[in-house]
C-alpha cells in the first residue's frame, strides 16, 4: 500500500466502518504534484465509486495540507477536479 493510501486508512483508523467504505481506494494509484493529488482509477466505473467516497478524502489532505485540489483519472473519462477546502483548527474543534 502506498504512502497516501496509508494516510487516508491510518487517519480512520478507529472507524473500520469507513475504512470498509474506502476499499475501492485500495485499487488507485495515488500521487501529488503541482499542488494536486492525482487519484488514477481503472476505469469510468471505478471512478465513480471514488467520487462517492470523496468526503473521506479531503479530510486527512486538507489537515496534511497535500494538495489544493484532487484530480480524478482514469483512461475512459475526462479529468474530474475537486478543490480541497482548507480546514483551520477552529473548524475541527467544531
């Protein structure tokens, strides 16, 4: 497992529910440049399943800050670019 996939299921760590949920991340090639994290999935179907997990995604790159944005790939579909929201400490004391 790469080190962003470690990342994202040490951060949910005490939740085996979501890390369950986040299965589908497992078969991603994950990586960071350009202020970005590039998410390459298999295929348009596979895709979609990231996307529905991409909640769980922004939480741990945001409190990293490893990126402004995530890329989604794969080689049947365009580009898809989410930003990151930035989350100050007073958001996570909430």
């Amino acid at each position: 497992m790469d080190k962003f996939k470690c990342l994202v299921f040490s951060f949910f760590r005490e939740e085996p529910e979501i890390q369950i949920i986040l299965r589908p991340l497992l078969e991603c090639t994950l990586s960071r440049g350009g202020g970005s994290v590039f998410i390459d999935c298999l295929d348009h179907s596979h895709l979609e399943q990231i996307r529905s997990i991409l909640g769980y995604l922004k939480t741990p790159f945001s409190e990293l800050k490893l990126g402004k944005q995530i890329v989604l790939r794969s080689p049947d579909s365009i580009d898809q670019i989410y930003r990151i929201p930035f989350l100050s400490h007073s958001d996570l004391l909430a």
